[in-house]
C-alpha cells in the first residue's frame, strides 16, 4: 500500500498593492514557510486574517501549499 509522508507546508497571503497604469491589480505576497501537519484549515485562516490586520495592504487570498513524498 501506498505512503505519504508529511514534509512542510507554506502559507501565502496575497494582498492587493495597488494599481498600474492601465488600473489593473497589482498584487504582494507575502510567504511563511516551516507550518508543521497539526495545523487546522480554521487555524490558518485566523492566524492569517490576524498577520493581514496587521499591514495597511486589503488582503486579497490565503493559500497553504503543501510538500509530501509518495513511497
């Protein structure tokens, strides 16, 4: 039977920086790496909505991408 096995996760905030000339988004991302396996989808979304509180930039998304190996 096939395994996985858990090796990071990342959190991205994107958050809306502006305009261009043609008044199209720009956006900024911000990344923390390092998240651990325990953590819940309702934990990430609070911690992230918390740090996005904290800038002066209207978050735009959050995103969690996650790294396994497949044995």
């Amino acid at each position: 039977m096939p395994k996985t096995n858990f090796l990071g996760a990342t959190l991205r905030l994107k958050c809306l920086a502006g305009h261009n000339e043609k008044n199209e988004p720009k956006f900024a991302i911000k990344t923390y790496r390092n998240l651990n396996g325990t953590h819940t989808t309702a934990g990430l979304v609070a911690v992230a909505k918390a740090i996005a509180s904290l800038s002066s930039q209207p978050l735009d998304s959050i995103m969690k991408q996650e790294t396994t190996e497949l044995s």
